[in-house]
C-alpha cells in the first residue's frame, strides 16, 4: 500500500515553494513561489515551461482551469489573478480581499473562482464578467479561511475558528460542523462522503460529510506552526499528509495505522501535498524545492 518511490526533485529557483498543485490532467504542475511568481512544469520530464510574473508578494495558491488554459492565483499581496497560460499575460486581476489571499480554487466550467483569505472572507469572482467585484461574499466564518474545495453544488471552507462550512449551492443552505480544534488544512474523500481535516494538534479527524460524525483519527506527524496540506489517495485507502520531520505520513483510511513514510533528504518541513488527479503519483514541496513521488516512471495513457 502506497510503495511510492521519489521519481524526480526539481529546484524551483524561485524562492520558498509555497504550494505545488498539479494540473487537470495531471501532466503538468504549478509552483508558487516566495519570489512573487508561479511556475508551470512537466514535473514528469523535470521541465521548466513557463514564467509567471505580475503578484506584488509571495504567491499563496493556485490552481489550473478545465482546459488548462488559464491559471487562478492568490497571494499575500491581497490579490487574486487569472493568467493566461500560454503567453503568461493576466487576463484579470481582483484586489477586494482585506489581507493574504490563501486558497483559491476554479467550479468544474472555470466560469468562476473562488478565494478565502485571512480576512476570514471567501469571495466569488465571474471570470466571464467585466465587473471587478464579487459576485458573492461568504463571510460567516471568524477566523481565517485555510482550505476551499469545490464541486457542482458545494462550497466546502476551512477555518482556524474550529469549523467546516458547506454551502449548498442548489438550495442555498449552509452546514457547520464544529471539530474542535483549529483546522489547518482540509480535504475530501474521492467519493465525496467524507472530510479530512488537518488539525494544528497534529491530529488529522475523517469525518462523515452528511451528518458532521467523527469517523477516524490519525496521528504521528508533527505539524508544528505550519500549514501542512493533507490529501486522500485516488482509492480512498490512504490519507496523507506533510511533516515538520521531513516525511510525508500515510494512514491506512480504515485501520488508521502508519503504512508508509516517504522521508525527503533535506530535512525540511513538507508543507505542501497534491495527488494525481488519475494516477498514483505525488506532489510535495520542501523549501525551494518540489518532489514527485509514484509507483511508475511515466503516467500512462487511458
């Protein structure tokens, strides 16, 4: 269960890597750096392909569209930026947020984005519009946004008040579930039935998505005073997540046991994770460096 094996190490050269997020399909990476850019890479040839400059500060986040055309970011300059991908020009750029933008994230057609932000606010932008303010403000939560997830009808949030909200879309309702503890990160099971959240006590808890019931724990890693992403695997058997001891930490769903630790040479602080959208390969990201991490050399074709 989870035999990865490191494939490749890229230097980012851009700074400290603050997240690594692979593309829709999952041939391609992003990389956001401390040095105010982001980086397109083939992380599976080790390729550099393309440079992107125009944020005021540290880049936070970013995530890819649909078709791989456009890249949404966020940074601590308070922006949010659509880029064009192929020429590296942006298409827009949206400056409402009232402090650090943290996560952003595109709906399944890329029409919209989404950005939380250490204002505690998640804000709706229309990518189609030509209006500079959001569409929607949520802004129920009291601290600060650390995680978004999107899907057809829900927007799931993440907030160091100790909650995770899920709004409704199609009905228009908000559910919170309070865990306890402040939530560092957070995530989805494949089969979208459950969330994960990473705890800043360096506890991770699976919960049921539909009635708010802690399902599992799991522990061992460290987290430290870091925002360490935790991720899923694409069957739904193991959880992961980074750690201030240079290793990536795999739970068994069910049993909840430590079934692998994939160490880093460095010795830094894993802080950022990213699964393979089909695959069984790994993104993770120490200082200014990232990792891919997989069963197979190549991912293969459908």
């Amino acid at each position: 269960m989870m035999d990865y094996k490191l494939l490749n190490t890229i230097k980012c050269q851009q700074g400290a890597v603050r997240k690594v997020r692979f593309n829709i399909d999952g041939m391609y990476c992003i990389t956001c750096g401390s040095d105010k850019t982001l980086k397109l890479w083939n992380p599976h040839r080790g390729l550099f392909l393309k440079n992107y400059s125009g944020h005021g500060s540290d880049v936070m986040d970013a995530c890819g569209s649909s078709d791989s055309s456009q890249i949404l970011s966020g940074g601590s300059d308070r922006a949010v930026m659509v880029w064009d991908v192929s020429t590296g020009k942006v298409l827009r750029r949206f400056r409402v947020h009232m402090s650090t933008v943290t996560c952003v994230r595109f709906n399944e057609e890329s029409t919209l984005g989404f950005s939380g932000s250490l204002d505690n606010a998640v804000l709706i932008w229309d990518l189609r519009a030509h209006n500079f303010q959001p569409v929607q403000n949520l802004k129920d939560a009291k601290d600060s946004i650390t995680s978004l997830l999107v899907t057809d009808h829900e927007v799931v949030t993440s907030s160091l008040d100790c909650r995770i909200r899920r709004y409704d879309i199609r009905s228009g309702s908000l559910t919170t579930d309070f865990v306890g503890a402040p939530i560092i990160s957070a995530n989805m099971t494949q089969d979208g039935q459950c969330y994960v959240a990473g705890l800043d006590d360096s506890r991770i808890c699976l919960f049921d998505k539909s009635t708010g019931e802690l399902l599992n724990e799991y522990s061992g890693h460290h987290t430290g005073d870091y925002t360490i992403d935790v991720a899923v695997d694409k069957k739904d058997k193991v959880i992961l997540a980074g750690s201030t001891d240079s290793a990536i930490y795999c739970w068994d769903l069910i049993g909840s046991s430590v079934v692998n630790k994939l160490q880093h040479e460095d010795g830094s602080v894993v802080h950022s994770l990213h699964t393979h959208p089909t695959g069984a390969f790994l993104m993770s990201s120490t200082q200014s460096q990232v990792h891919l991490w997989g069963e197979e050399d190549l991912p293969q074709d459908d």
